[in-house]
C-alpha cells in the first residue's frame, strides 16, 4: 500500500516574467509557498498551464502528473502531483526553502 497517492503543492505564480523561473517562498493562504515565476501572462489560463509544466520540469516529472487542485483564477494556487516519489518532498523542500535541512 502506497504512503502517498498524492501530493499537494501550494504555489504562488507570477506571470508576465521575463523568463520562466521556480524557487523561492511565499507565505500564502494555503501556507508556505513556492514561487513560480512564468513569461506567460495571466490570460484564459495560459499562466495557470505554464505554472504546472514549469512545476513537473522543476520536479523531474511528467507534467501530465501535476494537476490543478484549486486557484484557476486566483495566483494562489494548489496543485495535485500523481504517484510522488519518496524524493519528491525533498526536491520541492529545497526548491521552496533553498536548502535540503
């Protein structure tokens, strides 16, 4: 029996950057977050797709395994990873917090 099915991301997007960037903090609404920042602008939910492939890249992962929880319309977003692997939380830890401890 798996630990985990899934793991929930909360992340903060910014879009309309001059490149597509992740790391970093947010301390949001769904708690710490991590900034992801995107070229695409915040339009019929271009930002919101560039966000989830730039978050399955920086994962290591198969974007069709990141899927949006909630926050369509919002920069506060939480996505669902599928099937994380036992490393995952440590990638997304340092990515988020620029350390491993």
């Amino acid at each position: 029996m798996p630990a985990q099915d899934t793991l929930t991301v909360a992340v903060r997007v910014k879009p309309g950057a001059s490149r597509d960037r992740v790391g970093g903090r947010f301390d949001g609404p769904h708690g710490p977050a991590l900034v992801i920042a995107v070229h695409a602008p915040a339009v019929d939910g271009r930002a919101t797709e560039a966000a989830r492939r730039a978050l399955a890249a920086a994962l290591g992962i198969r974007p069709a395994a990141v899927s949006l929880r909630t926050g369509a319309a919002s920069r506060d977003k939480l996505f669902l990873v599928d099937r994380p692997g036992p490393e995952l939380s440590g990638v997304l830890h340092r990515l988020r917090d620029g350390s491993g401890e």
